[in-house]
C-alpha cells in the first residue's frame, strides 16, 4: 500500500505491538538502533518505525493508523519546526486537542529542541562526534568543511550538523553512528520517551 507516496506493508504494520512515526530516515536509523541497545523488540509484537518521507505526510498516516484507520498505538516524534504541523494533524486525526507541547506528549509525540542530529551531537558530544567521523575516514573532509567563510563563526556543534547534511546518506549514517555511541543514561529527552512511550 503507498500512503504519501511511501509504500507501506499494512499487514506487517498491524502485527506490530506499537508504531512510532518519524519524519525520516535518519530519525527511523536512530530509533531502532536504540530500541535495539535497549533491548525493545522491534517489528512484529514489537515497535515497527515508520519514516513518512516528511512531517508533511503525518496527517495521511494518522487516517490511516490511527482511531479513523485500523487504531493502532501510535507513537511519534518530530523536528521544533514541524511541532504545530504535527499538532494540527493530530487534532484533524481524533486525538483529541493538543495545544501545547506537554499535550502533544501526553498523547505520545514528542518534539526535539531543534531536529534529531542536534539532539545526538548534543548528547554523545562534539569531540566524540569527531571521533566518529574520524572512524569513518572523513575527518580530512571535516576540517576542510570547516575552514569554509560560512563556517568559520559557527559552534562546533553547528558545524557537526551542518556537515551531516551535506551528503546525500550522510544523515542516517551518522545519525545510527551515533546512536550506537551514545551512553544510554544520556538518551536526550525526546527520544528516550518516545521509545518508552512506544
């Protein structure tokens, strides 16, 4: 089944215990890494992860998943940027009113502070980010990323998020990358109760 243009498999999604829905890719790669190093079950009775291609896509996956589909447990997180799209989707899809972020939560979605890759640079930490990238033979690439004029003024931080983005693939290599290293007492915040929530 193709829902916003994603192709689904219906039948395995409601096999699933939960579904977590996230924008995309990189945020699915660190989620199942995560629920797998913390010993949830994914796919069948389990948590399945969906990426919807785009936060713009929440509002046809929750007709079909949620109360006015099949009613699955749902779950979700989202960039800070798409928290009022996600809100109003929620309300369209039978959720029931969420006007805040501390509804939204109270219903299972989650907003990170800024998007997914600024939560884990932030929580593993910039020079283990660079140990990281090291491993995977771009350091060299990294440092001349960084002598750019557009990035000489930016945080390390900035400059690890931004380089993430500039490779197509890049984001959920790192975003799994990372999520591999992160101490699992330092899980940020979204991402720990969206999982637990799961």
């Amino acid at each position: 089944m193709n829902v916003a243009g994603i192709s689904i498999d219906l039948a395995r999604l409601s096999e699933a215990q939960k579904i977590v829905l996230v924008e995309g890719v990189s945020d699915k790669a660190a989620l199942e890494v995560l629920a797998g190093r913390r010993g949830q079950a994914l796919g069948r009775g389990g948590i399945c992860v969906v990426a919807m291609g785009g936060a713009t896509s929440i509002s046809h996956f929750l007709e079909l998943l949620g109360p006015h589909g099949i009613n699955m447990r749902l779950a979700g997180l989202c960039d800070a940027a798409q928290e009022s799209h996600f809100r109003g989707a929620l309300q369209r899809g039978g959720f029931g009113s969420s006007r805040s972020c501390v509804e939204m939560e109270t219903l299972g979605f989650y907003v990170c502070i800024t998007d997914l890759e600024d939560e884990l640079i932030r929580a593993v930490g910039a020079a283990a980010v660079e140990h990281i990238i090291q491993a995977q033979g771009e350091l060299r690439s990294f440092r001349i990323f960084q002598k750019q004029p557009a990035q000489r003024r930016q945080s390390a931080d900035q400059q690890l998020h931004r380089f993430m983005g500039t490779r197509s693939g890049r984001k959920m290599q790192y975003a799994r990358l990372m999520a591999r290293a992160l101490d699992l007492d330092r899980v940020p915040r979204p991402l720990d109760r969206v999982l637990a929530h799961a």
